[in-house]
C-alpha cells in the first residue's frame, strides 16, 4: 500500500495499494471509515462509513487528483495494462 495523498481536503488519505487489479481503484480512508472508488468512473465499489456528502467530496478529490493518482497506479503496477483517462 502507498498513501500518495495524506490528509488532503476534510482530512482523507488516498491510497493505491500493491495487490489492486484493473480497472485502477484507490482507497480512501479517514478514521476508521473507506471507500474504494474506480478511478476512471469514480463509481464506489465499497463503501464503509461515509455518507452521501463525504463522498461528493471524495469524488471531487479523486477527480482533482485523478491524472497523479493514475499516473502513481501506473508506476507501481507497470506489469499490467495502463488504464487510459477518459
């Protein structure tokens, strides 16, 4: 696991981790509560703690952060296929 944003906007950390596979998700945490979201679609495949509010504000980070967040996935999965920003 890699944290490439460490307490960014409201407090979360976003996190790549080593075992993901395509399509490149993130994890976002923040206390006790996660999500994982796609990072092309920004659709949350798992979310635990976070109300609709908070993830309209993890959305707007991921997508701010989107071409470093996919760039970062990249580098540490260079084995697999780069998955292409829309």
């Amino acid at each position: 696991m890699v944290t490439v944003l460490y307490r960014q906007r409201h407090g979360y950390d976003v996190r790549i981790y080593l075992k993901d596979h395509p399509p490149a998700p993130v994890h976002v945490w923040k206390g006790e509560s996660n999500l994982r979201m796609d990072l092309l679609t920004f659709e949350v495949s798992d979310n635990r703690g976070y109300n609709t509010r908070e993830i309209r504000q993890i959305r707007k980070l991921v997508s701010d952060y989107q071409d470093l967040l996919l760039e970062v996935w990249h580098n540490l999965h260079e084995k697999g296929e780069r998955p292409d920003r829309r």
